[in-house]
C-alpha cells in the first residue's frame, strides 16, 4: 500500500492509464489487492473510469476477485456497464471466470441476469459451450429468461440439446416456450429436432452475424488468459469465413500457448490476407522468434 500513497503524496496522477489502458485502480481490482481499492476509492478516483478496457469492476470480475468486486459495488459501480460494442459484461466475465460468488454479488447488485446490451445473453453462452449446468441452474433461479434467441435463432434449449445435455434440457424444458416447428414437445423431441437443424446450411448473412458473434466471445475470453479456448472459439469463426483479424489473434493465442509451428502457420495465413499489415509482421517475427528459442 505505500507504493500508491507514496505516488499521491507527491502529485502523481493516479487516473492515468498504461497502454493497456488500465489505471492503478484496474490493477487493484483485477488483482483482488482490497486495500489499495479502498485507498484509491477513498482518494476520489472514478469508480468506473474506463480508458479503453472496461471498468476495474470488469476487471474484477474478468479475474474472478470477488473481493474486490463488493468494495466496488459497495461504492456504487455499475454492474451493467458493457464492453467492446457488447462482447461483454462483468457478469459475462464472472460467467466465463465460473465465480458463482461474482455473479450473486453482481445480481445482487443489479447486474441484468439476461445481459442487456451483450452479443449475447449469459444463459445462451453457458447452454452453448458445455460445462456450465450448475451456472445454467443459478442463471434460471434469477431469473433469466430460457427463451431469448440468439443471432441465429436458436434458444438455450436447443443448444443444449445439440449437445446431447439431456440434464440441461431437462432443466430449460419447464420455462422454455414451445417451438412451433418442433412436432414433438418433450425432451426427446427436441434433442431429435436440434440436430436436424444443425445439418441446414447457413446463408451468408447468417455466417457473418455468427462469425461475428463468435469473434467477440473469443475476445472476451482470450482477456481472461484462457488461450486454448479462446483458440477453439476462433477456429470456430474461421470456419464461418476466415480474415486476417481472425487469423491474427488465433496466431496470438497460438503463440501464448508455446505452439509456434501453429502461431506461424496463422501468421502466414494473415499476410497472405493483408501483406503490408504490421500486425501481419508482427505476428510472423514473434513465430519466429519463438521457433528459434524451443
């Protein structure tokens, strides 16, 4: 704590950003350090300043310090505040992060458990990757709403049952509106009816609202170092049409990974795409580099 009191006592301006665009308060928060939150909150720095990144609570709750998330709440941020033209929310980070204590905390406080303003909401992004049926639960407990469409027109509850979830089904079964072109209303039928979608082509306005979908959940979670499943996430959107933005940030996650073959591959792949990009140049020199240590 001396380090910021030191800094404040001869002047320094703690609301200035790094070029990550994060304050000492975003550091504090993402880091779950309670004290210096408090003494920077009790100094007058903006509870939701944001330079570019999101807000400290965001950062809180992108790190899962749900410590530091209360003290900001408690000084009355904004739970709802959203990021990157909707890819995300603190509540959406808590999700991917699976802090339970940061999503009761964040809904407690106001936070809409349906994600207003996302790409899409917090039910849908746990119905569609796996692995969140606890969170599935919670999220219909508060309150979310099962019958939200996304980009494409699909319900949670068909997510679900393109994964062959039959305990997720189960549970979005009860609050799910009847869909009007499933013959079958009953768990089997629309486990049965869910694949049979999945085979229908896409049109190409659908494969560039999907692509773009995709890309900010993949943003969103390669802020969180999940490198390997932001990497999936961009496969995913590649394959809806690949561009050099797209190819850009898989080789960066390639690269954090330690899998340079991979990181050089997509390096390639996006000059080819944007040759004078510096990006481009960037991401096939750091390959390289990486290549000539292991």
């Amino acid at each position: 704590m001396a380090a910021p009191f030191y800094f404040l006592d001869h002047g320094g301006d703690v609301t200035k950003a790094d070029v990550r665009g994060c304050t000492v308060l975003h550091h504090a928060a993402g880091t779950g350090c309670c004290k210096v939150t408090e003494f920077l909150l009790s100094k007058g720095i903006p509870v939701d300043i944001d330079c570019g990144l999101g807000t400290p609570l965001f950062h809180a709750a992108n790190n899962g310090k749900d410590k530091t998330l209360k003290i900001l709440l408690d000084h009355k941020a904004d739970p709802n505040v959203i990021i990157n033209n909707g890819a995300g929310s603190p509540l959406m980070s808590s999700l991917i992060y699976r802090s339970l204590k940061c999503m009761k905390l964040l809904i407690k406080a106001g936070a809409d458990v349906n994600g207003k303003g996302t790409v899409v909401t917090p039910l849908m992004l746990a119905a569609s990757q796996g692995g969140y049926t606890n969170f599935i639960q919670f999220l219909l407990k508060a309150g979310a709403n099962p019958n939200i469409p996304d980009d494409l027109s699909w319900l949670p509850i068909e997510h679900a049952a393109l994964r062959d979830c039959r305990e997720e089904v189960e549970m979005l079964f009860p609050l799910t509106s009847p869909i009007p072109n499933v013959p079958n209303w009953s768990v089997n039928g629309i486990i049965a009816h869910a694949k049979v979608k999945n085979t229908k082509p896409m049109d190409q306005h659908q494969k560039e609202s999907r692509k773009v979908v995709l890309k900010a959940q993949a943003d969103l979670v390669f802020k969180q170092k999940n490198y390997a499943a932001a990497a999936k996430i961009y496969d995913l959107a590649i394959a809806h049409g690949p561009t050099a933005v797209l190819y850009a940030n898989r080789s960066i996650c390639r690269l954090l990974m330690g899998d340079g073959e991979g990181a050089l591959s997509d390096a390639y792949r996006c000059r080819m795409m944007r040759p004078n990009w510096a990006k481009a140049c960037y991401r096939q020199g750091a390959a390289h580099m990486l290549l000539k240590e292991s």
